[in-house]
C-alpha cells in the first residue's frame, strides 16, 4: 500500500464543481506528505487547520487555503489524508488539480475510490458504504434519516449480535461433538444452542419485516393517481408537483403511459404516478396504457381514485389503500360521504390532499428507520433465516448437521457485510459514487 507506483495517492475535488466560496480538494495515500511539503510548505499539525499560499512547481502562488493533514489511520481511508480548502474558482481548481497530479505518484481519483480504499482499510462495512451512498442522495428528511443510520452502523452493530450468539451457539455443539465423553461438560448443550439460534432467529425476521419499509423510504412511497377519462388527474398532479409535468386536455385519453414525478412530502419521498384513464378502450395503444394502469394500482402503496363531481360515482377501491377524491369541486353536482373535495383551479382542499396522503403513508411506516434497505440485504438476511429454520424445526439432535445449518447462516450474515464474495457488488457500488468520494 506504500508503494506510489504499485497503490497511487489519490487526489479530487470532494466539494460541488461550479463556483463557490470554498472548494475542498482532497488528497489520500503514501505521497500526501510528500505533497504538502511540496505545495503548502510543509506538515501543519496533525487535524489543526493551517493557513497556507499554495505555489507551483515554478514558485507561483496559486491560491492562499486552509490546509489539514489526517495521518495514517486517523482518517477516512486509513491512509495519510490531506484537504486543500480553497476559493471555489474554476481556474483556482483547474490549476491546483494540475500541480498536485503532476506530483510523481499521483493521479485523479475514480468515482467512489475514497470510499472503497475506507473499506478496505476496515473503517466502514459494506452496509456502511450503502448507507454514506444513500446519504449523499437522499433528497427527503427520511431518507437522511434512514441513511444516516446506516452509515454509522445499525446494520453492522444488528449483523455482529446476531453472528456473536450464533458462533456462542457453535462453540456450545462444538464442545457437545468433542467433549461429550468428558465429565466437566455440563448440560444439554445442544439445547441451549438451539435456544440461541432460535432468539437470533427472531431477530432476523424482524428485520426482514421492516425490509418494505426500508426500500419504500429509499426510493418513494408509490401514491397512483386513478380514475375515468377527464377526472383530473393531470391536473391535480401539476398542482401537487407545482409545475406542468403532465399534458391537460378536454379529450379524453390524452395520458396513456405512466408519468412520474418525485415529491417531498413533509420529509417523505414519495413517486407520485399519474395513469391512463380506466376505461374500455378499442384503441391499441390507449388500452395498453388501461392495462398499466391497472397494474400500478394493484401495486401501489396508495391509490388516489380520482372521480369529477359532474360525472358518476363510479370510484376505484384498492384494498382499504384508496383514498376517494372529488375532483373540480368548484362546480355544481353531488358529493358523496368520504369523497375529499377539492379543486385545481381554486386550490381549495389541495392543503387537506397533502395532509390525508402523508397521514395514511405515515401509518404505513415504524418509528425506527428500517435494517434492511435493498434487496442484497433482503436476500442474504433470507438465507440465515432459511438455514436458522432448518436448524430450529429438524436437527435438535443431530449437533454436527445443526452447527453446518449455522455455519451457512453466519457466512451469509458476513456477505451482507461485504466480508466475503462481494466483488460484483463492490464494483457496481462504488461505481455510482461521485469522484471525491
């Protein structure tokens, strides 16, 4: 890891590109003494923010910056880390990047290559790195919230309980496969095993039930906007997003695919869907649209069946997910019981529609953010439990099939944790991640 040529140091801009007040260029691996001393004059003080001019290779000044220095492994990689916080020119950035890679040993970093260099050096777990991933998206309150969880270790604290009890439960049929014959071996091992596995077992579908939620708050609630032909839904979905997303038209059949657009609603990420009307169509192409439609709706976490007061009360229902609307409620016409008026042009009601969405997708959710957020999580949590059942239901006595069950059930919960098999993961992540992270 020492040797420039063979692990280079690093270097990007690790703040916004564009201009700015302060831009921060940072700098990680074995040449980032060598490259203070060269730029900034030398070492400031371990974590102590330093002013210092910044001169080329000729003695030119480049920009005055604050300069910090993490040494090796105090820092976000685990490896010598310096940041160069400048003015956030473009010509400033330009030219520092060219000195610093110009330094023999150094060369700009590749998305995510700070992060990935942080796990390999043991600081953060995979399901950390997802977690600071999803942070640095996360557009709502929640996401924050469930993300920021994530990066400082709930799923790596949860992983190293759950394979703790279940290596206290191999240890005990261990000594029972071993010792049996011995004197000092004491009680029915292979019964306080399967107790164990069967406490740990429980924790793990837990989990696994929060797993919708965490996905859900990861990519946004599902609310579809539903109804016939001209019950305004294009219309109620540019009024919620506050722009014209969706085309309005008198004719009927003017929308026949899905439209999506994203919202926050009080911190909530939610994909709001606008659809086809529903009605029998002998048009190929707006019949397929019905067709979507349907299936959305049969999939959504909360359907809006939309109806125009001057039409007939002919809503959808959507297994107790469906919240009726009447739309265009600024004209005349009849208003049945648990129909939510509202009107576009007036606004009137549109406060009391964001108020009922975020309460019925608030009872969807738990107080604590959600374990498991994706589906990698979803399916190696699935195979501990498939194996902890088999243990459980079938293998009491039997300690040598029971502790195998166990050993596939812990190798799994290491895969959640990227500490085995998980190059094709790594790849895909990190290659998401914006250079300077």
């Amino acid at each position: 890891m020492s040797e420039p040529d063979s692990y280079p140091t690093i270097v990007a801009l690790s703040s916004g590109a564009g201009r700015a007040g302060v831009a921060v260029v940072r700098v990680s691996g074995a040449r980032v003494r060598f490259a203070l001393e060269t730029i900034a004059g030398g070492l400031p003080e371990p974590r102590q923010a330093v002013l210092r001019r910044l001169r080329d290779e000729a003695g030119e000044v480049i920009d005055s910056a604050l300069v910090l220095y993490f040494p090796s492994p105090a820092s976000f990689t685990g490896e010598d880390v310096a940041e160069f916080h400048v003015h956030g020119s473009r010509a400033v950035l330009a030219r520092l990047l060219a000195v610093l890679c110009a330094l023999p040993g150094l060369r700009l970093a590749e998305p995510g290559e700070f992060t990935r260099r942080a796990f390999e050096a043991g600081k953060l777990d995979l399901a950390a790195v997802e977690g600071l991933a999803d942070l640095i998206d996360s557009d709502t309150e929640w996401q924050r919230r469930q993300a920021l969880r994530q990066m400082e270790g709930a799923l790596g604290d949860s992983v190293a309980r759950w394979r703790s009890g279940l290596i206290e439960s191999m240890a005990l049929l261990a000594a029972e496969i071993d010792f049996s014959d011995e004197g000092d071996v004491a009680g029915p091992l292979v019964e306080q095993a399967v107790a164990g596995v069967a406490a740990v077992l429980l924790e793990l579908r837990a989990a696994l039930g929060g797993f919708a939620m965490g996905e859900r708050v990861r990519e946004g609630f599902v609310v579809v906007l539903a109804g016939p032909p001209n019950a305004g839904k294009s219309s109620l979905m540019n009024a919620l997003a506050r722009r014209d997303v969706a085309i309005v038209s008198p004719i009927a059949g003017t929308t026949r695919d899905a439209i999506e657009v994203q919202l926050d609603l009080a911190g909530m990420p939610v994909l709001l869907v606008d659809t086809a009307g529903l009605r029998d169509s002998a048009d190929a192409i707006e019949a397929e649209g019905v067709r979507r439609a349907r299936t959305l709706v049969a999939r959504a976490d909360l359907v809006l069946s939309l109806r125009a007061i001057d039409s007939e009360p002919d809503r959808i229902h959507h297994d107790g997910h469906s919240l009726a609307i009447v739309t265009k409620a600024d004209l005349p016409g009849p208003q049945l019981q648990g129909e939510l008026p509202i009107s576009v042009v007036s606004g009137d009601g549109l406060d009391a529609l964001l108020t009922a969405i975020v309460a019925r997708l608030s009872a969807l959710t738990q107080a604590e953010p959600a374990l498991l957020t994706r589906e990698r999580h979803r399916l190696a949590v699935t195979q501990a439990i498939t194996q902890l059942e088999r243990a459980v239901q079938s293998r009491h006595g039997q300690a040598e099939l029971l502790a195998e069950d166990i050993r596939v059930a812990v190798l799994a919960l290491e895969r959640l944790l990227g500490r085995i098999d998980v190059e094709d993961v790594l790849d895909q992540l990190f290659s998401g991640f914006c250079i300077g992270k």
